[in-house]
C-alpha cells in the first residue's frame, strides 16, 4: 500500500520547520499502519498541487511567495527521501480542477522540481494530476526526459 501525503498539520505552512512537522504526521501514518496491520506500507511525501491555492487564498500571501513556500516543501521531501523515511516524492503535480495560465505555470515548475529530485534520489514520483489522457501522459514523460528522470519512475 502506498500512503501519499496530505496535509494535516494546521495550515498555513510557511517554513521548513513547518513542512517537516507537516510530512511527520505523514511518516507516523505510515508507521502505526505498518505496526498495526503487517501491511507493507511505502510512503511517498511532497508538496500536494492544492496546497498552492491554500497558501494564496488563506493566508493571504502573494502567489510568489507560495510558490517559493512550494518548492521548500519539495527540498525537505526530499531530505526526508534521503533519510528513508520514505520511499519516493509525492503526490505533486497540478490541480484537477480550472487555474489561470501563471498557477498552472508555477505548478509545472514544482513537478519538475519533484522530478529533479526523484531523478537524484533515484526514485519514484507519484503524480497527481488532472484526468489523465494520451497528451498529458506524453507532457510528463517528456518533462521527466528534460530534467534525466527515467519515465518508468512515473506512477
């Protein structure tokens, strides 16, 4: 079973601390799961696509700012790959709903961020995304090629 973060800590998150707090609830999931069931369990952490908008409309901060909020969550996700205390990057990408063309922009930018990282660590990606088609699985294949990540890393 693959376990993918989500938020759970109280939102905002602004800091690294915060993200490390935020993936730690994640990384606790995960192991009662293991103790508590025998179910092997892998657990993926990354910056959700949604917590973008979080940041821009509750906390009132400008879009810049979330985006570099953003891509500190995907350094500490992978710090914490590095660490073992999970096995890939996760769940990242793009909304699945509507975005005006610069939040769909910034969303890229973060996935091929998670890319380069899991490129790096060697390992997975978990993407969330839209509903998935021909073009857009052909869009991230061609985004994990730009960045060196191997395309069968892509679940």
């Amino acid at each position: 079973m693959i376990i993918s973060h989500a938020s759970f800590a109280p939102r905002p998150i602004f800091t690294k601390d915060d993200w490390k707090k935020d993936y730690g609830f994640t990384i606790d999931i995960c192991e009662e799961a293991r103790r508590e069931t025998g179910v092997k369990v892998y657990c993926v952490l990354g910056p959700y696509p949604g917590d973008l908008f979080d940041l821009q409309y509750n906390s009132d901060i400008k879009v810049e700012k979330a985006f570099e909020i953003m891509k500190i969550g995907v350094e500490v996700a992978a710090e914490l790959v590095k660490e073992q205390k999970a096995i890939g990057i996760g769940e990242v990408g793009r909304p699945h709903f509507p975005v005006d063309e610069q939040s769909m922009w910034m969303s890229n930018e973060i996935l091929l961020s998670c890319m380069e990282k899991a490129k790096d660590l060697d390992c997975p990606i978990v993407i969330h995304s839209e509903h998935v088609n021909g073009s857009n699985l052909e869009e991230f294949t061609a985004m994990a090629k730009s960045v060196g990540l191997k395309p069968e890393r892509i679940v």
